[in-house]
C-alpha cells in the first residue's frame, strides 16, 4: 500500500519539487533513490523525460536506485537505464533469482542486484548459473556497514550484488528467489 502511494503522489509539482531538492544536495554526496516504488513511469514504461530530469539533479552526486521495470523485452526502458547509467545515475537491475540475475546482465546496460533465498547468511560465496560473480550486501550480515559506508549498489560494476530474503514475506519471496 506504501509502495503504491509513493508511486501515485510522483506526478506533477510534488516531482519538480523532488527534482529541487536532488539539485541542493552537495556535490559526491551518496544518497538512494526509492525505498519504496520505483522509477518515473507507468509500470511498464519508464518515463524518459523525468528520469532524464533525475540524471541531471543527480550531476556530481552518487545518486543510486534499482528497478523491476521490464528490460528483457522493451528496447525503450533498455535505452533509458543505460544512459541514466552513463550518466552518473546507478540504476541497478533487480532480479528475482540468479537465473535471471544472468539474463539482465548479459545485456550490459546496468549493475544487477538479486534476491537471494534466505537460507544465505554471511560473506559466502555465490555465483550465478552463468558464473557470475555475487557479493552478498554487506549491510545484510553486519552491524556496522550500511549503505551510506559501504556505497557498492551506487557503482557501476561486474559483480551483482545479492540481498537475502527477510521480514514477513520471506516465504513468498524465497519461492520466486529459488526459481
């Protein structure tokens, strides 16, 4: 519900007035965009004007995100992360397991970041059916990391980074992270 409401209320004013407070930031300053909903658009179609507008905010900052937005078949959403991307605005690719963790990273445009099951816990090595590289974020398995020290989903990268599943919808999500 949550979720929603943020994705609704990012329309018109309330967005310029993001876009506002994105530019005032100080220069390299790390800093997440979306804890909850995703990039600018219509759920199928990311909004090129806006996220455009969020790249150029971003200017000299760390700014970083991740989308579920369908990259596998539309060219345009394809397009639209990967100049957000070399820009200096990290969008990273969200993948429901590692299988597809493999498909969003052979097409080159992005960072990708996984769920993993939660039976993952610690530094363990992991690595895709494809043999890719997966980090597990360190913020999941220690105290004293957190996004704003570690930064790694704010970079451009090889390795994907994988989140365990947790919280009450553990069950749901480990079904679809061990497809």
């Amino acid at each position: 519900m949550f979720w929603r409401k943020v994705t609704e209320k990012r329309v018109g004013s309330m967005w310029s007035d993001f876009i506002a407070q994105v530019t005032a930031l100080p220069k390299n300053v790390l800093w997440r965009h979306n804890q909850a909903g995703d990039l600018p658009g219509d759920k199928t179609t990311i909004d090129t004007v806006a996220l455009a507008s969020l790249v150029t905010a971003n200017n000299g900052k760390r700014g970083f995100t991740y989308t579920h937005y369908d990259v596998l078949k539309s060219a345009k959403n394809r397009k639209a992360i990967a100049s957000a991307n070399a820009n200096g605005f990290t969008v990273n690719l969200s993948a429901n397991n590692l299988r597809h963790a493999d498909k969003l990273a052979a097409l080159g445009i992005a960072p990708v970041a996984v769920v993993l099951p939660s039976t993952v816990h610690g530094n363990v090595k992991l690595a895709t059916p494809q043999g890719r590289k997966v980090v597990v974020c360190p913020a999941t398995y220690r105290d004293d990391v957190a996004c704003i020290d570690c930064g790694l989903c704010a970079r451009l990268r090889d390795a994907i980074v994988g989140f365990p599943v947790h919280g009450v919808q553990s069950k749901k999500a480990d079904t679809i992270a061990a497809m």
